[in-house]
C-alpha cells in the first residue's frame, strides 16, 4: 500500500463510524428548508418576523429523518421480512 492511501482509508473509516454514532443517537435532522421551525418566517410590513406558512417539505413538524437512518430503515425492514 502507498503510504497516502492508509490515512485516506482511516479518515474515511472514521468519518463514517462517526455518521453511525449520530444517526444512531439522533435519527431525526431540523428541516432544511424551515430550520426546524415548522415554519416559514415573515416580515409583516413593520419589519418585524412573524409566523408564516406550514412548512411544506415537513409538515410543520420541524425535523426529517437522516439519509443514514433512513438507509438503516430500509435495510432492516428487508431482513426482517426475508427472516419471517
């Protein structure tokens, strides 16, 4: 091996173990388009915020679920199913 691929390949390893602690101990993100809000913000005609529209994207719940999570999900309900 190249002496440049060994620390890829750890930093690679490490990054995605990392990913996997959180997903495991937080499976569900703020929503990208409101925040985590639920909510899109508006500025009435003084200027100051006030609440908008329920989030479309996550219907004003404020979180999403990780794509790793998600994967998690799906890979488990498959063997699950194939085991029964």
């Amino acid at each position: 091996m190249t002496p440049l691929l060994l620390p890829a390949i750890a930093a690679t390893l490490l990054v995605t173990l990392g990913y996997s602690a959180l997903c495991a101990a937080s499976p569900f993100g703020n929503c990208r388009r409101c925040r985590g809000l639920g909510f899109a913000l508006k500025n009435d005609r003084h200027g100051n915020p006030k609440r908008g529209r329920i989030c479309r994207r996550c219907h004003g719940a404020g979180k999403r679920i990780r794509i790793g999570r998600h994967l998690y999900n799906l890979a488990h309900a498959t063997w699950r199913s194939g085991t029964r």
